[in-house]
C-alpha cells in the first residue's frame, strides 16, 4: 500500500471515529427531571420524569371590636376614646345613683369563637383633682345596686336578643371593674355578619359625703378570638 493510500485509510478511519462520536459530544443534552426552559417534560436517560405542584392554604381569622359609648357625641375636642358620663348631664348629687351605657359589638369569622375582658385603672375610680377620693368597687354578684351608704362604682351586662344563641355572660349581676383583666362575654362560635352586641351599664352610688370633684376611670375592652 502507497504512503497516499495509507494516509486516506488513516483519514478515513479518524472521520469514521468523528462520525460515530458525534451523537455523544454535539447536539441536545440529556434533558433533567421537570420542566425544560420550553415547558417540555421528556424522559430522561434512565426512563423517569417528574413535576411539582405546590399545594397553598392561608388560616386568616378575621376579628373586629367596636365600642359605642352613650355619650361620644359630646367628646368634641377632648382626648377620650369614647365616653359614658353617670348621672344627669354628667352630674352626681350625694346620695344619688347615676348610670351610663356602652355598645360592645364582635364581629369574627373563626369557628371558634371569641372571648371579651375588661379591665380599669388601678387608680380606681377616683377623683382627678384628689387621686384619694374614690368610688369603692361594688362587690361582685351584686343583684340590687345600692341607692344607700358608701360611694360604689361597678357594671352590669345585657345582651340583645339577636345575639342570645352566640353571647354568653360571665355574670347577669353588677360587678366591680378590676384593674386585671375579667371576662365579661364568650362567644361559642363564628358571629355573622352583623356582629354580635351586647351592652355593658356602668353605675355609681356618692355617699352624703363624698368630695366634691370630677370622677373618672378608663376602662379597657378587649376581644380576642378563642383557640
């Protein structure tokens, strides 16, 4: 064999080697598992193929608390939230009860229902110019509130008809507002759209001797949702 013929065997067999090689080191890669830039899903090498698909929830209670005092018309420009004012025009005589009312509605979607505490000051409800002169909390379970003796302050709740099947009281009677947080309302389950309301009185008694002054106390209300 010539030296040209050996030379065309030999490049005959390196472009024989190229060809065969071809399939391996040009042309598309071997597609991986899942979705290829295109969307496309083909078997890999070794016959298997998958996807993902993710699965999403969101748990998002819903829960609102609106609080109506009797009087909120008449805060004008002052620094109260809402307002109840005892006895007439906002006035006590010694030896006279004054009363005032506030609207507690809960509105809550979770099935759990709801809880609602109140709870006042520790000062009391006492006098602003003279913190010592106070109105004693009433004693608790209280059936008849007193129109004689000792200055007392305390409250009651009632509930509305609309929300009897839902709401349930933690005491029918009078009370005295504690500066810890009491349960005062439950709800058993999810409230409808309109809420759940009941009413929460708040009443004083002034002894003949009570100082003269302007009495107050904050009461916080607070709904959280039952777990």
């Amino acid at each position: 064999m010539s030296k040209t013929t050996k030379a065309l065997a030999a490049l005959g067999v390196v472009a024989g080697l190229g060809v065969a090689a071809l399939p391996i080191g040009v042309g598309a890669a071997p597609v991986v598992d899942g979705d290829t830039a295109s969307g496309d899903n083909s078997a890999t090498a070794d016959g298997n193929v998958s996807d993902t698909v993710t699965v999403r929830t969101e748990i998002k209670p819903t829960l609102t608390l609106e609080v109506t005092g009797v009087n909120d018309a008449a805060i004008g420009s002052g620094s109260e939230r809402h307002l109840v004012l005892l006895g007439t025009n906002g006035e006590l005589q010694n030896g006279g009860n004054g009363s005032g009312t506030a609207t507690v509605k809960v509105t809550t979607n979770h099935l759990g229902g709801y809880k609602v505490n109140m709870n006042g000051e520790t000062t009391g409800f006492n006098g602003q110019t003279n913190a010592d002169q106070k109105f004693a909390p009433i004693a608790d379970n209280t059936a008849a509130f007193p129109t004689t003796g000792a200055s007392v302050f305390g409250y009651k709740t009632t509930k509305d008809a609309a929300s009897a099947t839902n709401v349930t009281l933690a005491n029918d009677n009078w009370n005295g507002v504690k500066d810890a947080a009491t349960l005062i309302a439950t709800g058993a389950n999810a409230t409808t759209a309109a809420g759940d309301e009941f009413t929460i009185t708040f009443q004083a008694h002034a002894s003949e001797s009570q100082a003269a002054d302007v009495y107050d106390e904050v009461v916080t209300i607070t709904a959280t949702t039952n777990i």
